[in-house]
C-alpha cells in the first residue's frame, strides 16, 4: 500500500509533476503538500466506494485469511456485472468521478444594456443543476469525510 501510495502521489491523478528543489524549506513543503493531496485522496476514494468499482464489503476483509487470494464480495461482483450502483447510478472509476465533478459551473454574469439616455447593468449568478452522481458524491462526502476543528 505504501508502494502504491508513493506512485499514485507523482501519477496523473494527482498531477504532481517531479520538482528539484534545493533549499531545504521547498523539499520539506513539496513532501509536505504531496502528502497532504494524498491524504484527500485517499479520503475522497473511502468516501466514493458506493460510487466506484471497489468493494464495499469492508467487514469481511477483517475476517478473512490475509495470506489466501482475496475474494469479491457479491455486491463488488453485481457492481462489476451491471456497471451500476445499489442506488441504480453509473459505476465509475475514481478518476472518471473526479472529471464528473470537473463540469460544475459556478459564474457571474454582468449585462449591461445600453439606451440612448439610459444605462442599466444586471448580474446574473450562473449555477450547474448537479447530476444525481454529482449529488451522491457530495452527500458521501458530507458523509464520510472527518472535518478537524
């Protein structure tokens, strides 16, 4: 897991390119952000296993023998067969989730009308409608995730 860890923190999913640093203070930041971007991953990736492909049977992996081939629960293996979720939602991978979320819009919109005599500027607040994988992932997260004071 560690291995695992360390690769995926410099992978695509991160996008955390290879930065030479020489002063002491950059190396210890760099070390200390990329740790830091794991650490959300690895928490938005507990929170999305209902939204995802891995299993979601997590109690018996307490009981099962660590040295023997592990095996797909029934509800991993439904997941994999129908590519849908319990909650009847695409199956996805984590980097597909996160791409998902990538549409959401949030802007502001300023028209200004102009009249011989007259000027008037309107704002308008422009706000993506969430899909209902959009709105899962949130709720899961609102979920799962721990919030420090």
């Amino acid at each position: 897991q560690v291995e695992n860890a360390f690769r995926t923190m410099k992978s695509v999913e991160l996008r955390i390119r290879p930065i030479y640093h020489y002063l002491d203070k950059r190396v210890e930041s760099h070390i200390f952000l990329t740790m830091l971007a794991y650490y959300v991953e690895w928490h938005l990736r507990e929170a999305w296993r209902e939204l995802t492909f891995n299993d979601t049977d997590l109690e018996s992996k307490k009981t099962r023998d660590p040295v023997a081939p592990a095996k797909r629960s029934d509800s991993a293996k439904r997941k994999a067969s129908t590519k849908k979720t319990i909650d009847n939602l695409q199956a996805q991978r984590y980097s597909l989730v996160l791409k998902n979320l990538g549409t959401i819009v949030k802007a502001k919109l300023t028209v200004t009308l102009k009249a011989p005599k007259t000027e008037k500027t309107t704002c308008y607040e422009i706000k993506t409608n969430y899909t209902p994988l959009q709105e899962k992932a949130f709720q899961l997260v609102d979920e799962k995730v721990p919030v420090y004071p």
